[in-house]
C-alpha cells in the first residue's frame, strides 16, 4: 500500500442528511461515511486532511445519542455528526499528534 492511506488507526461513521423536494414532498436522506485516521492523514468521504494541518478534534453531545464532532484544520472547521462515542477516535488522533510532535 501506499505511504499515505497504508495503516488504518481508527475510524468512526458519521452521517449526511440531505433534503430534497420532488414532486412538491419534502425528502431527507440520510448517507453513513466514515472518518478514518492514518498515520499521516485523516480521510473523509470528500476531504483529506494532512495531519500536521490538523490542529484538534473536539466533540459536543446533544441529549440522546448524536453529537458533532469538529475538525480544526488549516482550512476551518469541518462538522461532522456521529452517533457513537468518538473518545477513542480522539485520543489515537492525540496519540499521533504529540508524538509527531507537530
């Protein structure tokens, strides 16, 4: 494999709701993708993130069981809703950034 995508650390599912009209309804689709971290990169379903551009990964849970979780990049923040726990997602992307040291 190649040196960017060649061991998968973590990964975590997070979702896309859509609204479309058709028809005059109202739809929402709901789409599941992934997060996955790698040794020097994290990939979602349409960006790839160098990890040194990858300043923090924060979490806010709503009552029930989603919550959103926060990519700050070089490029912004990025939002992401998942509906399981992401600590372990967080702490190996924390693993990897301290001892990176970057």
């Amino acid at each position: 494999m190649n040196e960017i995508h060649d061991h998968i650390i973590s990964t975590i599912s997070y979702f896309q709701i859509k609204r479309i009209i058709k028809l005059n309804k109202q739809k929402y689709i709901k789409t599941e993708h992934h997060i996955t971290l790698y040794k020097n990169n994290i990939l979602t379903s349409t960006n790839q993130f160098n990890l040194k551009n990858v300043y923090d990964i924060s979490y806010k849970s709503f009552s029930g069981r989603t919550g959103l979780l926060y990519l700050h990049t070089n490029q912004g923040v990025f939002t992401y809703e998942v509906d399981s726990d992401p600590s372990c997602f967080i702490n190996e992307y924390k693993k990897l950034k301290y001892k990176k040291g970057t």
